[in-house]
C-alpha cells in the first residue's frame, strides 16, 4: 500500500541531507574560474549542471534497512544491495586509486583566507562560515598567480566541506580541513571514491540509530549514493536529464512511492560487475 501523503511530508522532514547537486550549481561560477581547476579529478564535477534535489525519504528508507554489521541493505527476505568505492568513482567520474583520506586535527583558519574574507567585504571580523566561502568564491579575483592559488584551494575546500565529505554542521564548516588544501597535488591524490564511500556507510550507520521524533543531518553526499543505486536497480531509474555525465547527474529528480523498495526482486538487482569479477 502506497504512503500517505502525511506519512511521506513526516518521513521528509525526519532527515535533512547536507550536500546536494545544487550546492555546485548555485556557486554559478564563471568559465574562467572553472577552468583553473581543469587538471583537477574534480573539474566534471565542479561543472555539474542538474541541479535537482536529492530525496530524503529514499535515503531514510535505505537508512531503514541498512545493516551495519555486514555493510549492505536488506530490503526484503529475499533481495539486498551493497555497493563499492568503485561506484562511487564511477558515478563522480574520477579514480579509484590513491592514498587514503585522513581526516585532520583541528587547526586555525588559515590567516589568507581570513584576510580574504575580510578584504572583499564578505565579513568584517573574518568569521569564517558556509555562506561566506560561498560569497567569498563568487567575489574573489583570479588576475595573478597568487589569486588563483588561493581560489582554488578555497575552493577545493568548499567541495571537501559541503559535498564530498560534509560536514556534520551544514552552517559551519570544520577548520581541519584547511589542511587538506594546503598541498594541491596532495589533494588530487587522495583516494576520494573510497574516502566518500567510507563516509556514506558511516552516515546509514548514524542513520539507522538516530533518535525517533527528532530531525536528523544525514551528512554524507547523498547524491553519489542515489547515483550509484539507480544504476544497478533498473526498476527504480527516474529519466534521464540532460546532462549524461558525470552519472551522478544523469537522472531527473524522481518522485514516486518509495515504499515499494521493499518488494524489490533480488533478479531486479544488477551485479556489481567490479565485486562480482572479484
């Protein structure tokens, strides 16, 4: 039986999602700042443009039947889906391939960036937030060779914090990973598929344990994950958008009765071919 329309309105406001596709497109950043980050593993996706939003309840659903202990998600008695960070990198179109994330210590703001927030007018104490490296991105110069260092590590900065791996405070990002964009070509090297998969599994986990009644941030990136299901479970693809690559934006959004995950045939699901080969 089809969710009520309560029970659907009740679901989506259990779970809030911290990064979505639209947090890319609405930075509306020119071509030419685009272009600085064209030998990055990032530039398909600092190009996104189907901004459709990602469903809560899809992903509260899949929270509802996530088993932690063998990383996978029963649907039913005879059907269940797990995934890899090889699907992760092939719905972001980037590698599989590099060192592992270490998430860093806590470190100070970086004094650059707070001299530039402070210099173009995003905030006058230099208080740094979600809104002002947005702002700050938008209004930043990149007319010398030092301007367009510091922009891109901002902006590297801006995908770790509120896409890749986000965090749990959607309105204050962490200062510890200022240390990641220290090193550009340290950056590029991470093995960023694994690290966003990692952090999606931790994600169900908290999920799946939240506190019935109060809202929870699923903080990882949603998106991927959509992504990567539509992908190997046929029956739940919406229609293609526009936009065919990278995958993670190559459907519409897709707005049906969720609850019929549970009655998903195991035949309905495709093979990892990756896993399976293994």
């Amino acid at each position: 039986m089809a969710m009520s329309t309560k029970d659907t309105e009740e679901i989506r406001q259990s779970v809030k999602l911290g990064a979505g596709l639209a947090t890319l497109c609405k930075l509306k950043l020119s071509p030419e700042k685009k272009n600085l980050m064209v030998n990055s593993v990032f530039y398909d996706v600092i190009n996104i443009q189907n901004n459709k939003e990602s469903s809560s309840i899809f992903i509260k659903l899949f929270g509802d039947f996530y088993d932690p202990t063998n990383r996978r998600f029963v649907l039913n008695n005879n059907t269940s889906f797990s995934f890899c960070a090889k699907e992760v990198a092939d719905v972001l179109g980037i590698e599989n391939t590099g060192p592992d994330f270490n998430a860093p210590a806590a470190k100070k703001v970086p004094q650059f960036v707070k001299d530039l927030v402070i210099g173009y007018g995003v905030d006058s104490s230099g208080k740094i937030s979600t809104t002002t490296i947005k702002e700050l991105l938008k209004k930043m110069n990149v007319d010398d060779e030092e301007s367009r260092l510091n922009f891109k590590k901002v902006l590297c900065y801006f995908l770790i914090e509120m896409f890749l791996i986000p965090s749990p405070d959607p309105k204050k990002p962490r200062t510890g990973s200022w240390s990641m964009v220290e090193d550009l070509d340290v950056y590029e090297k991470v093995n960023w598929a694994k690290a966003i998969y990692e952090d999606l599994h931790e994600s169900f986990n908290k999920l799946k344990t939240a506190t019935v009644g109060k809202q929870h941030n699923f903080k990882a990136c949603a998106p991927v994950f959509e992504a990567v299901v539509f992908e190997r479970i046929p029956s739940l693809k919406p229609n293609l958008s526009s936009y065919p690559y990278p995958p993670i934006q190559k459907y519409d959004a897709k707005r049906k009765d969720w609850e019929l995950l549970k009655s998903i045939k195991a035949d309905e699901v495709f093979f990892c071919t990756i896993c399976y080969a293994s």
